[in-house]
C-alpha cells in the first residue's frame, strides 16, 4: 500500500480503487445526498413548469452535471419515454448519456427541440 496525501492506495497487481476513511466515507455520502435532494427539487419545479429545461440544459448547474437528459426531460410535463426518446434519437444523443457529456452541437440541439 502506498498513502498519498489523506488516500490510501492499495498496490501490486489487485489494486482497485482506493481506500477511504470512515470520515471520508461519511463526507462523499453526504455530498451525494446533497446532490440528489437537489435534482429532486428541480424535477420538482420543471414539473411545476417554474423552471424551464432548456434553462437547465443551456446553463445547467453542478448538480446537474452528471444527471441522466433522459431524466431530466422525462420530469417536463407532457415529455414521456417515447416522446423523449424520439427527441434523443433526433438530436443522436443516447438516452444513458449526461448533461456534462453533451457535446456543443448535442445541446444546441436540444435546447431548439424543447424550445416551447
């Protein structure tokens, strides 16, 4: 094993990932939580229509960086799987893909697709 800076990283030929403390353990899961107590409120308010989704995927905020589009465009009112995967299909995005992993081109596209 070998520590770099607060991680412990196993070596030899089995290492996978590092070791965490209980304490480190404890923060990503309390981050993680933060993140989808979050993403919960805004599928909340783009079901309510407060919050319009090619807001959300033209400027998306952090905790919405690794979130599914599928997802996010499923939570819209009127938006269900066929509708949202045709809209996928159209624009060549894969329904498993991220907000962070749009392309410049891919977002574009969406956001004009989801314009109301």
């Amino acid at each position: 094993m070998s520590i770099i800076g607060s991680m412990i990283y196993p070596s030899g030929p089995n290492a996978q990932t590092p070791e965490r403390t209980s304490q480190q353990r404890m923060e990503a899961l309390q981050r993680a939580n933060g993140i989808r107590t979050e993403r919960a409120r805004l599928k909340g308010m783009l079901r309510e229509g407060r919050v319009r989704i090619c807001d959300v995927l033209s400027e998306p905020p952090d905790y919405v960086h690794t979130a599914k589009v599928f997802d996010l465009i499923m939570a819209v009112p009127k938006y269900g799987r066929v509708k949202t995967t045709k809209i996928l299909e159209r624009c060549r995005v894969s329904t498993s893909k991220t907000v962070i992993g749009l392309t410049p081109r891919q977002r574009q596209e969406l956001v004009e697709q989801l314009r109301d």
